[in-house]
C-alpha cells in the first residue's frame, strides 16, 4: 500500500516475521539506526546500491516495512509516524490504520509474501487499469497472466509477471532461481491458482 503524511510519502508492506531478513539477503541492506518500539525491534536500513531505505518493525506475528529512495528519514521522523498508526499484530494478519486527525491518507496497493513465487505488489482492479496490458494474456484459473520484459535501452535486465482477476492486478518479480525454493514449477502453480478479493 501507499502512505503520505505532512512529511513522508512511503511505499508500505505487511509480511511474515522473515521478510527483513529476506530483502537484507537480496538487496544487501544495512541498519543505520535501531532502537526497541513498541516492543518489538525497529530499524532503519540502506541498500547496498546506496539508493533506497527501508524501515522494518517486526511485531509478534508479521512484519511491517516502509521504503522509499534514498535520503533516508531520520529516526524521530519514523517514529512520529508510527505514533500516528494503530498497528494491529495478530496470528491471521495485522492491520495498520492512520489515527483520526493524523492527516495520513493510504490508499489500496498491498504487499504480500507468496511462497513458492516471492514479493507480491496488489492492487485493486479499478485504480490500476494503466497496469493491465493491451493485448490478450495467457488464460488461469481467476484471470489473465503475462510475463513483461524490464528494459533498459535495449537490454532486457530481468522480467516481471502481471497476473489479473476480477478484483485485482497482482506484480510479481520474476524471482526463479534467485531466491531459494522459487523455481519455473512453484511459480506456475501460484501463478495458475492466484485468487485475490478485496474487502469492500
């Protein structure tokens, strides 16, 4: 999902307890700042290209993470933030809504962890038409699949999948091979059964 407030606009993310650890092993990230909030570890990361920041407080259940390019914010931005959110960690999920009168506006892109495909980025059908390819995709169980090259120039630098439903358009990163336990079979099958409903 998005967040903007009087002072951040960040990309956020709601995982499993590991998902920091993961982006850590994939982008190199370092932690520049960490202190105990709420409980519960919180800290400040930078990625290995020196290009973008990441926060991650992982709570007794899921971990939440705000992203956004470098420079990174500094820790009395972060968690003058976080006083602004009610976070909700439970066994089934977390919810994370803004405080009445915060001034915090967020809107619905969602991401999740798929076991067996990697990161997944969610959005409702309806706010993502310019995401939904032209022409015809590969018939699925619950929508349309497409897999899209990601150029620069004229090389093509890695490929992502746009799988679409009734309620959803769903990015995946072509991960195969690069993460353990993705390959070519485990992301045909998420990719042939995916089902996302928003709750209306």
């Amino acid at each position: 999902m998005r967040l903007t407030s009087k002072v951040l606009a960040v990309g956020v993310t709601i995982s499993g307890p590991g998902y920091l650890d993961l982006l850590t092993e994939i982008h190199g990230l370092t932690t520049v700042q960490q202190v105990t909030y709420r409980g519960h570890p919180l800290l400040i990361t930078v990625d290995s290209a020196n290009e973008n920041w990441t926060v991650g407080w992982t709570g007794a259940h899921h971990t939440l993470t705000l992203g956004g390019s470098l420079p990174a914010p500094g820790l009395d931005l972060v968690v003058g933030l976080m006083d602004q959110l009610t976070i909700e960690d439970h066994p089934d999920g977390m919810v994370v809504s803004p405080l009445p009168g915060s001034g915090i506006v967020m809107w619905s892109v969602s991401g999740v962890m798929a076991t067996g495909a990697g990161p997944m980025t969610l959005y409702r059908r309806d706010e993502a038409h310019a995401l939904i390819p032209t022409q015809p995709g590969a018939r699925v169980q619950n929508g349309e699949v497409w897999k899209k090259g990601l150029e620069i120039g004229e090389r093509t630098v890695g490929y992502k999948y746009v799988h679409v439903g009734a309620d959803a358009v769903c990015m995946i990163d072509d991960r195969v091979g690069k993460i353990p336990g993705i390959t070519a079979q485990s992301m045909e099958d998420v990719l042939s059964s995916l089902s996302v409903q928003w709750e209306r």
